[in-house]
C-alpha cells in the first residue's frame, strides 16, 4: 500500500511537469467533426503509462527487457505521432518490431516446448495480426473522457487477480502496482466533465501492448484462449463497428464517429464519464464469469452481451445509420 501511494505521488509530479511541457510547445487536441469534445484539450497524459511500465520492469523485473524495449518503442513512436504526426509507414514499422518484441519475450518466459515445435510458427501471424488489431482498436475506442483509463484500470486488476488465483506468474506484483498508480494519477485528470489531458496516442496504444503481453502470456501458460475476453467489450464494440463500415463501404482505417460509445456521447447526448463506467462496468461482470464461472458459463454471458448489444445498437440507431451507403 505505501509503494502504491508513494507512486501515485511521484507520477502526479511528473505528470504536472508533463502539463507544462505540454502547454509550452502545445501538444493539444483541437476538436474536429469526428471529435466527442468541444474543448481544446492537452493530449499526452497517458505518457505515464508507459513510464509506469518500463520503471517498474527495471526496478523489480529486469528480465522483462524485450517487453520495456517494445513498450518504449511504441510509445515513443506514438508520442511522436501526437506531436508531429507521422508518415504511416515508419508508424506501422515500429508497431510490428515492438510486436515481435513482446511475443518474443512470451517466449522466453515460457516454460513450454509448445514454441519450439514448427506448429510455433504458424501461430505467430495469427498473433501478430490479432496483437495489432487490439492496438489499433483500444486506440480507436480512446474518444472520450474516462474510457480508456476506467477500461485499462478493470484489465490490469482483473489479471493481477487471475494471477493470484491461478498461481501463474506473468508480472512482478510491484509493476501492476505501478501501472494502477498510474491509471489513478491520470483518472483524476480525466475522469470529468471537462478533461484536463486525453491519453493520447502514446497512452492508449502503450496500454494496449502492455495488455496484450499480459493476455497473450495467460494465454500460454493457461492453455486456454478464453482470456481474450479480458478485452470482450472493446472487441465486441470495434469488430460490430469495423462491421458496419464495410457494410457502408467506407475505408476503416479513416477516422470516423461510428463506435456505439460515440453514438451515445453525440447523437444520445449521454455524459462521458457515465457511458465509459457503462462499459467498464460490463466488463467486470463479464471479468467475473471468466474468472470464477464455467466456461461454458462465460462464453455463454459473452454470446447474450452480443445479442443485446446489437439488438440495442439496431433499435436505436437504426440500419440505415448502420449499414446504408451514401
């Protein structure tokens, strides 16, 4: 408890400092039609993420080299592209080397022939086709205030948790400790009316390796693929949406407000906070199947979330606003 209030301390410090620097070269999220706020918003308050992560791996787990080496990585190249905005490619390079980084970690603190056999290799694009995807959707669900910072801090809880109970060894306890100082220091900045600071790029898409590492190694060392529902609520949102364009034929790499989330914050008029606790909340419950239910119970609650999500989203939207092309 003392290392978890003594971070929160140190990370409020740097992330005053961060404002500061911030405000002076105007790191900033000017609002635009596919924006969910009206105010001009410091971006970049989720560098604390990645700091959180990468200090804790070398105070109290050096080992974890290759995951540090991914996560600076990634957020240095997306900090950059909060800054500068980068040309795709070099965003897209950097994205598959950090990748590879923490799949190649995975590795290493695996203790399975399961990645020595060639079956190994076939499984490595699928993961690293899943990995990005859950990059770029965890980016693309950061559009309002509280979201990200409620989701990540029911992510990395919620494995702590399992860790405890399944008696597997996936992150030194004072890292997770360090990850929720950091997610508690940035929420009190974020989760209100009016933000102070977003994520940001280097925030969320930090986040989302972190989490991906995390998942992928439960993953392995649970032989059992239902953990990816850790993420179920974001999936099920970005897949239904990534869904719903193509049906539109529009290209899903461009930005748009079309994620139920941004439905609700802009057409619905429903305050951020309360929709992002909607969905932090959703995936607690759904959290509490995966880790004290049956399978079959789990995956059962998780097919009843998809009816109700897409029978709610086609009562209110509507499927013209869906999938209709213009």
């Amino acid at each position: 408890m003392l290392l978890f209030f003594t971070a929160v301390f140190c990370f409020f410090i740097l992330e005053i400092i961060y404002f500061r620097i911030a405000d002076r070269f105007n790191i900033i999220d000017k609002p635009n039609q596919r924006s969910s706020h009206s105010q001009i918003t410091l971006r970049g308050g989720g560098i604390l993420f990645p700091l959180a992560l990468i200090i804790g791996v070398a105070a109290f787990e050096p080992g974890l080299i290759y995951l540090a080496f991914g996560v600076f990585a990634i957020a240095a190249i997306s900090f950059l592209d909060d800054v500068l905005t980068l040309n795709n490619k070099l965003r897209i390079a950097v994205h598959l080397v950090a990748v590879l980084a923490i799949l190649y970690q995975v590795y290493l603190s695996t203790d399975t022939s399961l990645f020595l056999t060639p079956f190994s290799l076939l499984l490595l694009i699928p993961a690293l086709i899943v990995i990005i995807g859950i990059i770029n959707a965890y980016n693309f669900m950061d559009g309002i205030n509280g979201i990200t910072v409620l989701y990540s801090a029911v992510a990395i809880a919620s494995i702590w948790l399992i860790q405890i109970r399944q008696s597997v060894q996936l992150l030194n306890e004072d890292i997770f400790c360090f990850l929720l100082a950091a997610l508690a220091v940035f929420g009190f900045f974020n989760l209100r009316k009016r933000a102070k600071a977003f994520a940001g790029d280097v925030g969320s898409i930090a986040m989302a390796l972190i989490l991906s590492f995390l998942i992928l190694k439960l993953i392995v060392a649970t032989e059992n693929l239902k953990w990816i529902l850790l993420l179920g609520i974001y999936g099920l949102d970005a897949v239904a949406t990534i869904i719903c364009r193509i049906f539109r034929r529009e290209n899903i790499f461009d930005a748009h407000r079309s994620h139920f989330y941004q439905y609700l914050a802009n057409e619905r008029k429903w305050p951020h906070v309360f929709i992002s606790a909607i969905y932090a909340t959703a995936q607690i419950v759904l959290n509490v199947c995966l880790i004290y239910a049956a399978d079959e119970l789990a995956y059962t609650f998780f097919v009843m979330l998809i009816l109700a999500y897409a029978g709610i989203r086609l009562i209110w939207e509507g499927k013209n606003r869906l999938f209709k092309v213009y």
